[in-house]
C-alpha cells in the first residue's frame, strides 16, 4: 500500500512539473505572439502609399532624425532660392519673396524692408534684370538646435547687355517648427544675415 501511494505522489509531482513547464511554455508563446503582432502592426504603420499619376505606389515612413541633414539642407536651398530668384516682374517678385518669408523669420523680412528702401526690386523691373541663385555648398551644424548653418551660393544678374556674377555667403540658424503646405520641411530659418555679396566677374557682353 505504502508503494502505490508513493508511486501516486510521484506521479502527482511529474504531473505538476508538466503542468508548470507547459503554463510557462503557453505564456512565453502567447507574450512572443503579441509582440509580434505589435511589430507587425507597426511596420504596417510606417508604410504610406502615395497616388501618382493614378497609380498607387508604397513609401516607407522614417524617423525625422533619419533625414534631418537632408530637409534641413533643402530647406535652407529653397529659402535662398525664394528670396533670390528675381524678374523684372512685380508681380513675380512679391510671389517669390512671400514664399521665401513663410520659412523664415523677421530677420528674412527686415532685410527685405531694408533692399526694398533702397530701391533694389525697383531697379530690378526698370533695367529688366533676371536674378538666378544656385547654391554651391551649406555647412550644417547639427549637434545644438537651433541649427547653425553657412551657405555659399553663386548669382547671376542678367540683362540684355550684359551678365554679372556674384558671389554670395550668408548665415543662420533653423529652429524645428510645425510642418505645413508652405513650409514643409518644418524648419524656421532665424538669425539670417548676408556676410558677402560681391561681384566676382566685370560684366560681360552678350551681343555679338
């Protein structure tokens, strides 16, 4: 009798261990299971799918920091593009200027104030001049925000005699604002100053 009840008992602790081994096994997979699905789940999140021309292609979502250098650069190249970029049309002007200032603070539009005062846009339409900016290089800083950054960018002023070229270094900071349709990369560029703006060549002749 004493052997049968000792035969039960170990067959009671074998059965408890299977027991706790296989409660143990059910919750590791049922806590594996789930924390699949929440990365499945926000892998599915990351995808966005853009329509193009009717057809619906698939982008992937990234971290800002990913592409922080990227917009912040573009953002930088597209004000000064904006703000430099002229016509001997008022109408023009304005719209490009307006654009320029809606990613850039007060600083863009004092020296805006400041060339419209002395009569720049004017002289602009009345000698029918075309101004063209294209960006050579910018130096980002991004270990502190607000971002500190330099560009070095060439311009040409062209008329119908004549074509000068300039050479243009200005300076700043971006400071992380809320993206919208007319800014975005989500940037505010501040603390903008021109530190050169010289001409590099006499003009040169385009006739004949």
């Amino acid at each position: 009798m004493f052997e049968q009840l000792k035969n039960i008992d170990t067959a009671f602790r074998h059965i408890k261990r299977f027991s706790l081994f296989l409660i143990v096994a059910c919750v590791l997979i049922s806590g594996l299971s789930i924390y699949m699905g929440f990365e499945m789940a926000r892998s599915q999140q990351q995808k966005l799918y853009v329509l193009a021309n009717g057809k619906v292609l698939e982008a992937v979502a990234g971290e800002r920091r990913d592409n922080l250098a990227v917009e912040a650069r573009d953002h930088i190249q597209t004000f000064h593009h904006w703000f430099f970029t002229l016509d001997p049309d008022d109408k023009v002007i304005r719209a490009n200027i307006a654009k320029a200032l809606n990613l850039a603070d007060e600083s863009a539009k004092k020296a805006y104030g400041n060339l419209k005062e002395q009569g720049y846009y004017n002289n602009i339409i009345s000698a029918n001049i075309s101004q063209h900016i294209v960006v050579d290089s910018i130096q980002l800083d991004l270990d502190s925000h607000p971002y500190r950054f330099r560009c070095y960018a060439s311009q040409e002023l062209i008329r119908a005699s004549a074509t000068v070229k300039r050479k243009l270094v200005t300076q700043g900071e971006l400071r992380n604002v809320g993206r919208s349709d007319n800014n975005p990369h989500g940037f505010l560029v501040q603390r903008w100053e021109t530190l050169l703006n010289q001409d590099v060549s006499a003009p040169n002749s385009e006739g004949p």
